[in-house]
C-alpha cells in the first residue's frame, strides 16, 4: 500500500471513529471491505473537503491518485467524488449519535 492511500484510509477510518486500525492486517482487497461501516453525510462532507485539501496541497499525492495531477480545484473535486464512489463507507442519513 502507498504512503498516501495509506494516509487516506487512515483519515477515512478516523472519521468513524475506527482507531488504532492495523493496517497490515485490514483486508483492504476483500470485496465490500468499504461496506463493513458507514458515516454521516457530515462525516462524508468532512472527509471530502480533507482529502481535496490533501491532494491540492501535496504534489505526490496527486500524482498518486490523478491520470492527469494538475491543481485545478475542479479536477481535484472530481477525483474525490469518484474516490467516495467506488471507497468510500456507506452513507446513512441518521445524525451522529
């Protein structure tokens, strides 16, 4: 797993409040490994507005996770949309509790 997926998943696990997660042992390959929790729209909100600012404030990590790594917001935007798409947790519409 690279630095930044890593980073990623790390911020992603924290914001449902999955702590010391053990990354060598996550079976991040499985099928449905991004359906085992859910978050809030908020905490979905919160993670997409992080990982814009990740991407648009580091080089490598664009380079990473973008065809084309340019800074433009509107690209970076559409890639976290796409990110939340296929990884990210199941959204449900309750509040946090």
């Amino acid at each position: 797993m690279t630095t930044h997926l890593k980073e990623v998943l790390k911020k992603m696990c924290s914001i449902v409040g999955i702590s010391g997660i053990d990354f060598d042992n996550f079976d991040f390959k499985a099928d449905g490994w991004y359906q085992k929790y859910q978050w809030t729209r908020e905490q979905e909100k919160e993670f997409c507005e992080w990982l814009e600012k990740y991407l648009l404030e580091n080089k490598d990590s664009r380079k990473e996770f973008m065809a084309r790594p340019n800074k433009t917001k509107r690209d970076i935007k559409k890639v976290v949309k796409e990110f939340i798409f296929n990884y990210g947790w199941k959204t449900t519409n309750e509040e946090e509790p």
